[in-house]
C-alpha cells in the first residue's frame, strides 16, 4: 500500500509572425496565446497476493484525485478561461493466474481504468469553449484472458483476448458558429486478440556467452472498435479514429555486445480512419491506407547489458 503526489506547471504560449522561422518562445513576434497551467495530483492504494498451490489472486485497489487549472491572459476570442476541473475516481482491480507448469502460466484480469480530462479538454487556442463546458472523465472496464510462459530456455510466448468497455468518450460539438463544447458523447467497446512471441537464437549454440542474445520476435494486435452509443447521430455502429484493425511489429535485436543494443525492426500498420465519423473531408480520404515502416535502432545499456523488459520480449 502507498500514497503518491505530485505538482506539476505546464505553462502554454503561442506567438505569432510573418517570419516562418521564428523561434517559438523567441523574443520576437506578438503574443498569441499564453495560458498558466497547473495539475495537482495525488492517489492512495492497496494491492494483495493470495497464494493457494498453483494459483494466486491479485486483489487490487485505487482512490485518484486530480485538479486541473488553466488561466487564459491571451487567446484568439474575447472568453477567457479562468477554471478549476476536479475529478475523484476510485479504482478497482482483480486479476488471477493459475501456474501450470514448465514457467507457463494462465491469466484472468478485470479492471477499471479511466481517461483523465485534459488541458484541452477545459481551454484551448484552436476553439472558443462554450462557458458550460465541464466534460466527465472517460471511464473504461478491461477484460483479458491469455496464457504466457517461458518453456524452454531463450524462449517465451504470449497470447490473450480482451475487450474494453469505455463510457463517457469525450468529443467537440459546434454550439455556435465560433464556440464549440466538449461533451460526454457516447461508449465505446473494443476487443481484440494480442499475440507476442520471441527466441533467443544464441541459445541453439551452448558455447555462446550468456551475456549476449540475438532475439528474433513478432508481435500481432487485432482490434475490432466500434462506437456502441452516441448522442451524435449516425455515429452509432462506427470505427473509431486511429484504430486500425491489425498491427504487426517484428524484427531482430542484439544485445550484450559492450554494452550496446541494436535492432531491427519492421511494423505494418492496417488501414485506418483519420476521424471517427469515418468520413472524407474535402480531399482527404476517410480511410488512411496500411502502412509499412523498417527502422534500425542502436541505443547505450547502461549498468546492464540485458535490455529486456517486462516479461522478456521486444515491447509491443
């Protein structure tokens, strides 16, 4: 159990000049907009393992306050913001696994989450908030179920359903042709499949050095999002923006070399909308083609030559 608190400013200025090159916190050019931001944060929580044989329950729990204020000296309209948003959320959470054997392990996890409000959920340069605006936090309800493990050495798997149920999505309605408000407008379910595996090829030969892994993994997420409800109309039944229905990350990395790790990676991204009216606007297509990406990446291990994190494979 623990407490954690924190304060932290996030000051937010804009100018504005002919110059396209201006610095954009120079001395040069007018004031466009400029807003004091600040976050206080703090939370309190508990979490417990039980253990009866092969299985365990992992009992979680989470009381969250956060305050947000923005205070508006200079923006495009005439209303300035001067607002206080705060927000209390408990949390819960309940997980448990059953130990199988061979470092292989099944899982079960239900928990609440929620997407805090932002900065510009409360003000912003690009619109003039209506002053009723005060939009609820997201609330959303996960469900996975998987299996994972370690079976032989230098290799380990990954692989789960789940589904999540958001409540409360926040979106932009036009009240006015110059005010807009941010509003509660509907829920929204997802569920999909995860796939992860990787293998330590260095571990085919017993006389490489323990130190040094050449890992060779692939990852697979297939997503199927829809909106369930909305105040929108016609939005009932839609894909939400940005979520594309599979996403494919693979490659290779080295690692313990002198401390360096270097990688190759190669993602493939599938078709997906740019807005979650699913859309066109104007010339621009309401679905983004699948894309592909190869990328190299070296980085410095410090204090340690083994760069694995989490339960040992590339992240996803």
């Amino acid at each position: 159990m623990g407490y954690t608190a924190d304060i932290s400013d996030s000051p937010y200025t804009q100018l504005k000049s002919p110059d396209a090159l201006i610095a954009p916190y120079g001395s040069s050019g007018s004031l466009f907009y400029n807003d004091s931001r600040r976050t206080r944060y703090a939370a309190i929580f508990a979490e417990n393992l039980y253990r009866v044989g092969r299985f365990h329950v992992v009992t979680s729990a989470r009381l969250e306050h956060e305050q947000l204020s923005t205070r508006e000296t200079a923006a495009p309209h005439p209303n300035l913001v001067n607002a206080t948003d705060r927000h209390t959320v408990p949390l819960i959470g309940i997980g448990n696994g059953n130990d199988f054997g061979c470092g292989n392990e099944t899982y079960l996890n239900v928990a609440q989450g929620y997407r805090p409000v932002r900065y510009l959920d409360i003000a912003s340069p690009f619109s003039e908030f209506s002053a009723g605006n005060d939009p609820a936090t997201t609330h959303d309800l996960t469900y996975e179920a998987g299996v994972h493990g370690w079976p032989v050495i230098g290799f380990c798997y990954d692989a789960s359903v789940f589904q999540i149920n958001a409540t409360n999505q926040i979106e932009s309605e036009q009240v006015t042709p110059t005010e807009t408000l941010n509003v509660n407008s509907g829920d929204l379910r997802s569920r999909g499949v995860e796939i992860a595996s990787a293998y330590d090829l260095l571990r085919l030969w017993p006389a490489a050095p323990r130190a040094r892994h050449l890992t060779l993994f692939a990852n697979l997420s297939i997503l199927n999002a829809e909106f369930t409800s909305s105040r929108i109309p016609g939005q009932t039944g839609k894909v939400p923006a940005y979520a594309s229905h599979d996403v494919l990350k693979g490659g290779v990395t080295l690692r313990g070399v002198h401390g360096v790790k270097l990688s190759l990676l190669v993602d493939a991204v599938g078709a997906q909308y740019f807005q979650s009216r699913d859309t066109a606007i104007g010339t621009t297509a309401a679905l983004f083609p699948g894309r592909h990406h190869r990328r190299s990446h070296r980085s410095i291990c410090l204090g340690s030559a083994r760069a694995s994190r989490g339960r040992g494979y590339e992240p996803r």
